[in-house]
C-alpha cells in the first residue's frame, strides 16, 4: 500500500507534555500523531495518513509524493566513541 511508504518520524514527549511519543508525517503537513509507545505512536500515524490522503483526495487536491519533504541525504556520522578514533 502506498501510504506506508511515507516516512514516519518518532520522537519521545516530555512528561510536561503528557509523556509518551508523538508521530510526525513530514511529507503530510499538519499529519500527526501520537501513542503511549513508539509503536503505538507509528500505528496511530498509519491512521492518520490514511484519513490525511482521503480528506485530500476528496478535497480534490494533490497528493504529495513519499520523499517530498525530505531534505538532501546525508550519511550518519558514527560517533568516534565507536569507530576507536
């Protein structure tokens, strides 16, 4: 299916925002979501996009394409801590 291959970014809330993790869509704006875990988080934005890419589609807009969003690729660095060096 086409909306699992939008990238789906996690990262933890802090216990002043309620705990737990929130789910961004970088190429969906204002798609987000969140869960008590990481995976709930990630199964609660599959939702979202989905309702995301049909309120869209009924609006009769565009859909953007997985990857729009996205920035040039960079390579991680590895922590030298790691490497030895």
């Amino acid at each position: 299916m086409a909306d699992t291959l939008y990238e789906i970014r996690v990262t933890p809330l802090s216990q002043e925002d309620g705990g737990g993790y929130m789910a961004t869509v970088p190429d969906l704006d204002g798609c987000v979501s969140d869960g008590e875990t990481p995976q709930e988080a990630v199964a609660n934005a599959m939702d979202a996009i989905a309702q995301w890419l049909q309120a869209r589609r009924e609006m009769g807009r565009e859909i953007p394409v997985p990857g729009s969003a996205s920035g040039p690729q960079t390579s991680p660095r590895t922590p030298e801590k790691l490497t030895g060096g």
